[in-house]
C-alpha cells in the first residue's frame, strides 16, 4: 500500500480499533458490501467519493480526513449533522452532538441563565449559528439575540422592526430600582406549532437582575407535556426595570405576566404556570 490508499487504510483501523468494529461489520454497515475496507487493506483498492463518505459516517471520521485530504480529525458539528442524515438513512444512531450539551447546561433549574461568553461557546460547538439541532422533535435554533447594558438590541438577524420596538419599550428607566425582567419570543418552531395562538412577544421573572448578554431557557414543569414543549429556548430581546415590590415570586409573576399562553386546544397555562409558581 502507498500514498491515499495507505492513509484511508490507517484512519480506517485506527477508528475501527477504536469504535470497537469489525472491518466486515462496518463495511457492511456502509455500502452495504462486506468486502469494502477489506479491499482497501489487502487490495489497495481507493473507495469512490461516495464509499469514502459512507464509511466515514460510520466510523465517525470527517469524509475529507479518511480520504487524506485534511489531517484534521476533529469532528465539528457541521460535519456531525451532515454524518447524522447519513446514518439516520442508514438506520445507525446518531453521533452525540451538542444538542444534548446545551439541554445539560440549561436543564439544571426552572429558569436558567448564562453569560454570552458561556452561550458563544455552545454556539460555536454546534457549528455556528445556522441550524443548531438541540432534540429530535424540536426544531432548531437559528439566531441568537444579545441586550448591551441598557436593554438596546446587539443583534436584530430575525424580526428586527417587533426586537427595536421591544427593546425601545423596555429601555431602562434613569435611576430606575427594582429587579428584571426579560421579553422573549418562542424560537423553536416546534414549540409554535403546539400554541393555538403563536405569541409574539412574552415576558418572563428572573430572580435576579439580568445581566447585559444573558440568556435564558425557560423549563416547563409538565410531565403531560412532550420533551420538546417542556424546553423552551427564548431570544433574550431587552430588560426592563420595574418599581414594584412584592414579597411572594407568585405575587410577582402574577402582576408581570397578565397575559395566558395556550399550549394544545385543550391546555392553557398561565406564564405563572410555565413558571412553577402555582
């Protein structure tokens, strides 16, 4: 063996050993033909493109790493999607991707948050901003929206007229005190399907002042509901200060959130509800 077939031999095996696979199991797995790496071990034989790229998506290998052509065997998310649609034809499970790692992050409390720096990070690991399938049946996540210090929007990809109203309504108020508030819109379409009335703005509590790049997920308490409804990712729009005090969160939500979201024909749930504080 020398040159490509030497190298697609060599990252072949080394995933193999390291998948704990057979060479007849996953060439049978990808192209359907048992004999498909043994010819490129004792043959020499170099794959077609499309061999080349189904047997990465079982070896979990970049197509361009196993060909030779990078020698970059970083798996990015990008790449893990494009793999999964191949294995999903293929009737294979999916390559963990960081879907699962953001539902970690966040799944923690009732309503979390985190700074922009830590949310980049996850952006980046599920290959950008394009896309990001967080589970099965959700949908996916396709911008992201920041609030600078003073509630004004960063970033306005998606809806920019309704976030610049939003954020010109929710500016904070001079010298204002009280705790925060964040407005939201719903991103997963998925989670829009099941509402009877889509809403396009809400607002939810947090227990403290939200930070300037926050984001937040809001976790519905609701064993009935699909996994994919008792996740709901927000865009985080702006924040406002409110002057009002009050002692019990249920009182407080009460008094932020007046307005009731429908979640199937037959389930209404108050933002008090979503919240847990009922």
């Amino acid at each position: 063996m020398d040159g490509k077939n030497d190298i697609i031999a060599l990252r072949a095996q080394a995933a193999l050993t390291k998948l704990g696979l057979s060479a007849r199991a996953a060439s049978l797995a990808a192209t359907g033909q048992p004999d498909t790496l043994r010819f490129v071990f004792s043959r020499g034989v170099v794959p077609s493109w499309q061999k080349i790229t189904d047997l990465a998506a079982v070896l979990q290998l970049p197509p361009a790493y196993l060909a030779g052509n990078s020698d970059d065997p970083t798996l990015d998310a990008r790449t893990r999607r494009f793999l999964n649609k191949i294995r999903l034809e293929k009737g294979l499970p999916q390559i963990d991707d960081s879907g699962a790692l953001i539902e970690q992050r966040f799944a923690s409390g009732d309503i979390a948050a985190t700074r922009r720096s830590d949310v980049e990070a996850l952006i980046e690991e599920a290959g950008g901003t394009e896309s990001i399938p967080i589970f099965e049946d959700f949908g996916h996540l396709n911008d992201f929206v920041f609030v600078d210090e003073f509630g004004e929007v960063v970033s306005d990809q998606l809806h920019s007229i309704d976030l610049k109203e939003a954020a010109a309504r929710a500016r904070r108020p001079s010298g204002a005190e009280g705790y925060g508030i964040l407005y939201g819109t719903v991103l997963s379409q998925a989670v829009t399907s099941h509402l009877t009335a889509k809403p396009e703005l809400f607002i939810f509590s947090i227990d403290r002042e939200p930070k300037p790049g926050d984001f937040a997920l809001l976790h519905i308490r609701d064993a009935k509901l699909t996994k994919a409804m008792r996740f709901m990712f927000v865009r985080v729009i702006a924040y406002a200060i409110e002057h009002i005090e009050v002692e019990r969160p249920r009182d407080r939500a009460r008094l932020l959130v007046p307005r009731t979201i429908a979640l199937g024909a037959h389930r209404m749930l108050s933002m008090s509800d979503l919240l847990g504080l009922n």
